[in-house]
C-alpha cells in the first residue's frame, strides 16, 4: 500500500478495511481462544488480536506518519512528532462478534494532539494529551451488515439522523452493558429505570458501546446507560466489587470505547454526558485503566437525558445506603 490521503481519508479507510478482515471470523469458535490481556485489562481472544495485526500493518504501509491508540496496543507513535492520533477499537463487541451476532462495530475517531507535544506512549503523555472536544472524526462500520455510521465536527452525520421523540422513561427502549460488571450492583442502581421501562418500553444489553449509542442515531433506541466508574467513585467498597468480577482490573467503558460514538450522536442533536451529567468534552481520548474509565449517557433528546441522570443520582443513593 502507498502511503497517501489526508488523516480523515485513512481514518474512513482503516474502519473499512478492518470491517472486511474481521466479517469472515464472525461466529467462529477459533477466535475464542485467549490470546492474554488488553491495555485496559479485558482479555484479548484471538479474534481481537487478528484485528489489532492487521490494523498495525494496515497503518504501518499506508500511514506510517499517524499516531493511533488501541484497545489493545496502547499508544503507537511515529517516530518524532505526530499532528494527528488515531483512536481505534477492532472490534467493539467482541463477544457478539465471536457469537456471529449483529452487535459487533469496528469504532475509528481521529484527534489532532495539542500543539508541540510528541506522540509518546509514557502516561504522563497520554494525561496531557487531546481530549474528548479535540476528536475531529468519528467513524463506526458494523462488522455483520457493514453499515456505517460517520460523523465530522460540525458538519453532521452520515447518514442524517432519525433521533426518537419520546421524553418518557416508561416508553424508553434503551440499552446497558454488564461485561465485568457486578449484576447486583448494577441492579440496584438501575433497577427502577428497568422496571418503569421493560414493560410499555424495553431493556437490553447488546454488548457493544458503540451499537449502542449509534442505535440512538437510527432511532432504534431512546438511550443508552452506563453509570460503572461513577459507581466506583462514588459507592465505597465498589472498586473491589468491580475487580472481584473483572478478574483483578476495573472493566467499564474507556476513551475507545466513546470517543467515535459521542462524537457522532453530538453531531447528531443527541445529549452525550457522563453520569453525573457532565459534558465529555475535558475527558481524555487516550488511556486505559480505572483512572480513565468514562461513565456514560446518551440520550435522544434533552428531557430525557435529564430524567435519566436524575434516576441514576436516586440509584446511587439506593447502594449507598445498601452497603451503608
């Protein structure tokens, strides 16, 4: 491959490159192998680390001059300075992917790195480094259909938006994740939402962050809900919960995870927060691990955002008390 094409081109060709690797594994027991651990501690199944190769070589012959952050990888940089980062998940749904179910995306975003500071993998890079608010593309292509989902800051999305109109909570289809999470946990904190909406709405968990959310743009979904690391900050004893489940490590959403997503439902017209309601913006694009960990929700439309927020302030104060 000849290096060529601006970093939005070669981010838009990686996702579809990565797309037409993976598709042929889908349901395929051999990639359930453990391959060992990730950077942010999940385990690697040897679906993923087919993925990771080929999205290394991929960059290595067609862009060797970009910086990129993996799920798995970590920070890979050029040598010298690199204006422009890479921020890819392979396969985002992993586990769907191995069970040949729709739910499984390849998630590529793109940030410029601030100004003068070299692509380097140290973490006290990776603390200064872009923020949420510096991603300038998003692209998620699901691996089964290969439909793809692109959004460019402040030019919309591709394709245009279908965003839902409901602002009520009881009719609310919305989705959640329980990988490496602690289920009773989780329960008491979402519980009311569950049994306000299962019934006139509907609950589910669809393994994959980024289906999620993109579900949100196509109108399939009212919301998608994940409120791990303000759980864990919030709730004392919950960090060892968490790591009692995730076998040693903290398993909740990281910058990968989001960063794609977010960027696409924002330029959509959707309410993208962390848990507490807060804006993305200030969070960091790279790393992985507890101390990076980004709650989320992600909501058609403002009314609804803010009922969900306050649902999960109720939740929390629910397992406070509980664990007392």
């Amino acid at each position: 491959m000849a290096q060529s094409g601006t970093p939005r081109e070669i981010a838009l060709e990686l996702a579809a490159a990565l797309r037409e690797e993976v598709a042929p594994q889908l349901g395929g027991h051999a990639g359930r192998t453990h391959a060992g651990a990730g950077e942010g501690g999940d385990i690697t199944f040897a679906i993923d680390e087919r993925a990771e190769a080929f999205m290394e070589r991929f960059l290595a012959e067609r862009a060797p001059h970009l910086a990129f952050y993996s799920e798995d990888r970590g920070l890979v940089s050029p040598g010298g300075r690199a204006e422009w980062v890479l921020i890819v998940d392979p396969i985002d749904g992993t586990r769907p992917a191995m069970a040949g179910l729709e739910a499984a995306c390849v998630s590529v975003a793109l940030a410029r790195l601030p100004a003068g500071e070299p692509a380097s993998s140290g973490s006290e890079h990776v603390r200064q480094g872009p923020r949420m608010d510096d991603v300038d593309t998003g692209c998620v292509v699901e691996i089964k259909s290969g439909r793809t989902f692109m959004a460019k800051r402040g030019s919309g999305t591709d394709p245009a938006p279908s965003l839902s109109a409901n602002r009520d909570v009881s009719r609310m289809f919305w989705a959640y994740g329980l990988r490496g999470r602690p289920v009773r946990v989780i329960a008491e904190v979402l519980g009311e939402l569950i049994d306000a909406s299962s019934v006139g709405g509907a609950t589910f968990d669809l393994g994959s962050a980024t289906y999620d959310m993109t579900r949100i743009l196509t109108g399939q979904l009212d919301a998608y809900i994940e409120p791990g690391p303000r759980i864990v900050a919030d709730v004392p004893g919950m960090r060892e919960e968490f790591e009692r489940v995730g076998g040693g490590v903290v398993l909740n959403n990281s910058p990968y995870d989001l960063a794609a997503g977010a960027l696409i439902l924002e330029e959509a017209g959707a309410v993208v927060s962390d848990a507490y309601g807060e804006p993305l913006a200030e969070r960091p694009v790279l790393g992985s691990g507890h101390e990076f960990q980004i709650s989320c929700v992600a909501a058609a439309n403002h009314e609804l955002h803010s009922a969900i927020v306050g649902e999960l302030a109720a939740g929390i104060a629910r397992l406070r008390q509980k664990v007392g």
